[in-house]
C-alpha cells in the first residue's frame, strides 16, 4: 500500500455521525453566541461631553487644551517622562505620537451625553440639543471632521426617565438619518442597566426604528453601561451580564464599566471610589468572563481626579491616570473613559508606552511561533492560543498609532492581514 500504512480503529462511522447529530445543537450556539472579535477597530477611549456643551469645536479644543497643558506642565519629552515615571528610551517616541495625536485626533470616541453630565431640562430644551447636536455631528461627518467613532448616552429605561430617554434617542436618531445615512462609527450608549428585559427593550427600540427609517436589519447597535450591581449579580443568585448580552440579540456592541454609580451602590466611601478598587475588580471579571468571544467590547471607566491647578497637582493627577490606564491595559481591558482634556496626554502616554514597550517581546514570540521553531530557539514555548493574543497586540498597537505597520512587518514577518487572521478578528 502506498502512502500512509493503514491503521485500525473501532469505532464506526454510525457513532460518529451520531456524536455529531447530538452536538448540532450545541455547534450552532457556539457558532450564534460566540462569532470572535469584531472586525473593526477598538477605540482606546471614550471621551464624553454635555449635550449643551457640544458645539461644532468640541473636539479640536479638547486637543488644543490638551496640547497647552502639555506645553506648560511638560514641555519637552524628558518633563514628560519624569512625571510619569516613564522609561527614558521611550519618552521621545512617545511624546513625539501623543503630540501627533492631540494634533490629528485628539478624540477617538465621542459620547455626546444626556444623562447624569446633562442632567433634568424641561422637554422642549432637551428636544432642541438632542437635534442640534445631531446636526453637528452630521455635518462633521460630511466634512471629515468627526472621531472616527461618536453618538450619544441617552437616560435609562427606568421608569422615572424612560420616555425622556425614548423621545431624546428618537429625537437624534431621526435628525441623523434626515441629514443622509447614519454615520458607520455611530455609538448608543444604554446607561443604569440591570435586567435583561431592560437590554431587549432596547433592541426591540433599534427594530422598530430600522422598520420606521427604512435601515437594514442589525443596523442599529448599542452599549450597556454596567452601573448597577443588578447588571452583575441578580436577585435570584443568577449572574446577569451574560443574559443581558443574549436579550441584546446580536446588538450589544459592549459592555462599559460605570466607576462612580457601581461604586456608589456598592457602598464604597467617595474618597474610595476608582477604576482599581476590589469591587471594581470583581465587576470587570464578571463583565470580561460574560463578554469572552461573544464579539462584544469592554470599556473600564474613569478617574474624577483632574489634572489642574499647579504643576505639582497636574503631574499627581497625571500620574494616577496614567498608572490607571496602564493597569486597565495589563487586565485586558483596552478601553476607558475620559473626563478633562488634560487627560488625553496620559491616556496616550499610558497606550503607546505599552504598545511599544511590549513590540520587541511580541514580535519576536510571533515570528519564532510562525517560523516552527519555538521548541529550540526560544525561551518560551508558546501555543496557539498565545500566538492569538500576541497577534492581537499587535494589531491593537497599530489600530491606535503606537505602532507603525513598517517596523511590526519587519519584525514579526507579518501583516495586518495576516495578524487579524490570527487574533481571530473577523472580516469586515
């Protein structure tokens, strides 16, 4: 016999296809519940503003307020580094990026916000900044001078504020669509959710406005904000978050952690309330278990400590900021929420410092796992699972600008085709 001897086996094909028939089911969950990675871009932020404050120069003031914060507190690489805490070998390239950045895009993701920044206002007032700020946000778009993702946090589905919530999306959405197509990097944040019939009302909202607008079905999608300790653990004992994701049916793009409102109801002392405190922590967990595969984003949440006042106070809150997001990165959540524009320099800072720090390393393991040859060459013998997640760094480095697609090609002998194969991001 040529080719492979042959071999004997017991079991028959009837088994097999048996076994097979008994897992359909559970083949197609998995294939329904668990799609992989989004295929787009995560944004490294969420930057939010008062609806009555946005105005058709929000964004490139946040970046020029930001820049002159930098100019005046640290006004040159080493400055920087200092105040921080930054290795030297990489403050000049950092610094360098996070000029560029305030300069071409300060604001990754914009929440134009309606709920506790903006607060009660009689309907007629509400009405008026809902549409207003949907104008602006489509003339931004027609002219390419919106954040490559931006929309709205609307009130929540609580009985209190629930038909103000409705009208405020109705209101946006509708001025949206009169203006031409609804932006592709659109966002609604759904805030105070603890109950899966919460997330499906929200989806049957999207439905409804689809048929109304004549959209596509799926074209709308929202955020959960996890504000609530109902959204973590119920009062049956049940964990929630997952069950939130499915009442979504395939609409909840992701899952952002609320600091100050968690926190609140939690217990926890104002002195105490942040991004790092244990029951934070443990919401995150509940949050990045429910989310794992199901294509769904995370988001931490923010610090209340404002970099203002005199140097000394701008690098103390500098320094938390930074040492949070960091932090948050190294726990895998690559997305947060920042509230003064003098935290943009540090949410910058802190990504591309991580992304360039971790390149070498990265790199190196994904071309040594690609070329075969991790069981002699090198000292970590990495699997498929890693080489995932080192793709997926990659990848995340360049989607922010900390990495250059040259010096990544160079070193992990890979493109970004082939490093989104690899992270398991599907295709747009």
């Amino acid at each position: 016999m040529s080719g492979q001897d042959a071999v004997a086996t017991s079991l028959t094909a009837a088994v097999r296809a048996d076994v097979d028939a008994s897992l359909a089911a559970v083949d197609a969950d998995l294939a329904r519940r668990y799609p992989g990675e989004p295929a787009e871009r995560q944004p490294v932020h969420t930057v939010y503003v008062p609806a009555d404050r946005f105005t058709a120069d929000t964004v490139p003031a946040l970046g020029a307020a930001a820049r002159a914060l930098l100019a005046e507190h640290a006004p040159d690489a080493d400055a920087f580094a200092a105040a921080l805490g930054m290795p030297r070998a990489h403050a000049a390239p950092v610094y360098d990026r996070v000029l560029a950045k305030l300069a071409r895009e300060p604001v990754e993701d914009l929440r134009i916000d309606f709920e506790d920044g903006y607060g009660p206002r009689p309907d007629a007032e509400e009405d008026a900044d809902a549409a207003r700020a949907a104008r602006l946000l489509a003339r931004a778009h027609a002219e390419g001078a919106a954040p490559p993702f931006a929309g709205l946090r609307m009130k929540c589905l609580e009985a209190a504020v629930r038909t103000r919530g409705i009208r405020t999306l109705d209101v946006f959405l509708t001025t949206l669509l009169d203006a031409g197509a609804l932006p592709p990097g659109l966002r609604i944040t759904l805030p105070k959710t603890g109950y899966a019939q919460q997330v499906a009302a929200m989806a049957r909202l999207c439905e409804e406005f689809e048929k109304a607008g004549g959209l596509p079905p799926g074209r709308l999608t929202f955020e959960i904000q996890v504000e609530t300790t109902q959204a973590v653990l119920g009062a049956d004992g049940r964990a929630t978050v997952a069950r939130m994701i499915d009442a979504g049916d395939g609409r909840v793009r992701a899952l952002h952690y609320g600091t100050f409102d968690y926190s609140a109801a939690c217990q926890v002392g104002a002195a105490h309330q942040a991004p790092d405190h244990p029951v934070a922590d443990h919401a995150k967990a509940v949050m990045q278990a429910a989310a794992a595969g199901r294509g769904v984003q995370l988001s931490d949440g923010s610090t209340n400590v404002l970099p203002v006042g005199s140097t000394q106070q701008v690098h103390r809150a500098w320094r938390l900021h930074h040492g949070l997001v960091r932090r948050a990165l190294a726990r895998a959540y690559y997305q947060g929420w920042d509230m003064h524009p003098g935290h943009l320099p540090t949410r910058y800072a802190a990504v591309y410092a991580y992304y360039r720090e971790g390149l070498p390393d990265a790199a190196d393991r994904l071309a040594t796992y690609l070329a075969g040859t991790g069981e002699g060459d090198a000292d970590v013998l990495d699997e498929p699972a890693t080489a995932r997640a080192l793709g997926a760094f990659l990848l995340r480095g360049l989607d922010c600008g900390a990495l250059d697609a040259a010096e990544v090609t160079a070193l992990a002998g890979v493109g970004r085709a082939r490093l989104a194969g690899l992270a398991g991001r599907r295709t747009a």
